[in-house]
C-alpha cells in the first residue's frame, strides 16, 4: 500500500481575523531583534537578514493599542540598506523607510511635518534605529491581498502614518473612532523562484511577503554595505528618543 499525496489540495496557511481595510488606529511599534548588526552600537543584533539579497532590515511588530481593535497586530519588514540603489547610489528602499520614520516621529509627538525649527529638527534625531522600539502614532491599515489566494491569506499592513494636521489625526488622539477609508489594495505579484530540480518542495525557501514599505528590496542576505547615519545638525535628545521624554 502507498499513499499518493499529487492529489491533495494545497496547504492553506493559518488565518485570523484581519483588522478592516481602511481602519485608523493608534499604534505602538515593537522591533523584532534579527541577530544582523546596524550601523551604530546601539543597534547591534537589531536588524534581520535574508537569503537572496543584500539588504537588512527592521521587522516590526504592530499592536493596536486603543479602540475597537484593540490589541490586534500585525507585521511588517523596512528595508535599512541594501537592495536597489538610486542613481545617486543610495538604498531606494531605505529612503522610502526613512520617511515612514520620520512621519512615525511626527505623528507620535505631534509634530507638523512642515516644522523645521531648531527644537522640531532636534526630536527627528536618533541615536539609533533601536530607539523606534515603542514608539505609539496614528496608522491607517490595509488589508494587503495575498499573491496566490490558493496558498496563502490576506495580511494586514500600514498603510500610511497619520500626521497632526491630517482629520482623522485629532480624533484618534483623543480615543474617538473614526470611520475607516479603504485602500482596495490590488494583490501582490506572485514571487517568481527557481525550479528545483529533483529535491523535494520543502527544500525551496519561500520568499517573504512584500509589504507597502518593502519596495526596492523586500529580501535580505550577507552583510550589505553599511547604511550612512543621518546627517543632521541639530543634537539628539539625551536621555533617549523625545517620545520617552514628553
């Protein structure tokens, strides 16, 4: 007796309730040590590398910490080096990632994006990419739809940062529920991989879903070239990032 397996459907992947295309909510950002060391010390084993490219990144996890989603998560990977480059000869990747940041920054102390103050300046400096670590803003969030509907389900991802000035901005900060305004994201294109050969489909690493903030280089790998650290005048705050200040 055998058993022939060619028949079976494929393995679907374990699904849970996703949080609403569309929904605002406050959120705190934790950091997912990888073992891959950053730039600065204070970053050592922060970071997280792939096996098919050059590039590093964070892998962040995200906790609803208010309203009717509350303590609902989701996850996402930013690249911080590595991966396309730019005809200056920077990270693609890492310039769109250095924006959600900045806007994290922003939203989390409400900041106006336009303030270009001395002490405004100042807040936007870290030490390090570690001090992100806990840092609570205003998200919208998509439902980003899987590749291959057949394999995989549909994953929840941040849409984009809520800055002051933005309406549903105020709202949130002050524990209110705001209607949710879907993104209608189209699925992602099906990640293209070698065939392989006679071993079975187990040996073949899938590659890890692309989020919104993944674009110029989702996979990471050996030791990419160090990312510069931002060049910025003004003095970061002493005793660790503003958001722990007030």
């Amino acid at each position: 007796m055998s058993y022939d397996f060619n028949d079976a459907q494929a393995q679907r992947m374990p699904a849970g309730e996703l949080i609403p295309d569309g929904t605002f909510a406050k959120v705190r950002m934790t950091i997912r040590p990888g073992g891959v060391n950053g730039s600065v010390p204070m970053d050592a084993g922060l970071l997280k590398a792939a096996a098919e490219s050059d590039a590093k990144m964070l892998d962040c996890e995200f906790t609803v910490v208010e309203g009717p989603c509350v303590r609902r998560k989701f996850w996402q990977n930013f690249t911080v080096a590595g991966g396309k480059l730019d005809d200056k000869g920077q990270s693609i990747a890492w310039n769109i990632s250095k924006a959600s940041f900045r806007a994290m920054v922003d939203s989390a102390l409400g900041l106006d994006p336009k303030d270009m103050s001395d002490a405004a300046k100042a807040k936007r400096v870290l030490l390090g990419l570690k001090q992100l670590d806990g840092i609570t803003f205003v998200a919208r969030i998509m439902v980003e739809p899987a590749s291959d509907p057949d394999k995989y389900h549909d994953q929840n991802r941040l849409a984009n940062v809520v800055l002051p000035g933005d309406q549903q901005y105020a709202p949130i900060m002050k524990g209110e529920t705001v209607e949710p305004e879907p993104i209608n994201a189209k699925p992602r294109k099906p990640t293209k991989t070698a065939a392989g050969g006679n071993s079975p489909a187990w040996a073949t690493e899938a590659a890890p879903a692309q989020g919104p903030q993944q674009q110029g280089g989702a996979a990471w790998s050996q030791q990419p070239p160090a990312a510069a650290p931002p060049q910025a005048s003004p003095q970061p705050a002493a005793n660790g990032p503003a958001w722990l200040n007030g």
